[in-house]
C-alpha cells in the first residue's frame, strides 16, 4: 500500500520515547532497566506468559539503552551482563 509509513516508538538516550522510521534492535524491560536481544528466551518466556509487555521499551542499539540507564541481560546477553558486573 503505497503512503503508508510504519513508524515505531524507541526510547533515546535521555529514556524518552520518541518515533522511529525504523524498528529497534534492543527490547528492554522499563522497571527492571534491563535491555537484550529481541529473541532472548527469558523475555519471550514472560511475554508468552502475559507479562512483561506493558514495560517492553525498545532501543536503536547498545548505547542509547545503557545511556538511558539499562544493563544488559544476563540470559541473552551473558558477556556484556558479566564486563557490566565487573565494572559495578
């Protein structure tokens, strides 16, 4: 269908939301402040089971979520999660 243009709601750096021609690479979870992959298992394990959604924030990439304050998930994210740890 010509004219239509999808947009998608991504968080910036500041954790505001703001449009986006293109989709996020980073799903996030807007309590925990944590961000991963959009295929981790931990996440689409919660979803699947009704949660998570409400809180489900999405990124353009790595540095805008951890400059919005998020850490990385262990489960998909397991060597980011372990230098973040070390650094904390």
């Amino acid at each position: 269908m010509a004219g239509l243009n999808k947009t998608y709601t991504l968080i910036d750096a500041q954790g505001q939301a703001f449009a986006s021609p293109a989709k996020g690479t980073l799903g996030g979870h807007r309590k925990s402040k944590i961000y991963g992959r959009l295929d981790c298992a931990g996440a689409l394990r919660w979803i699947a089971n009704g949660h998570y959604v409400t809180h489900r924030v999405f990124f353009k990439d790595e540095a805008t979520a951890i400059a919005a304050g998020y850490r990385p998930c262990a489960n998909c994210l397991a060597a980011e999660y372990n230098a973040w740890k070390a650094a904390s």
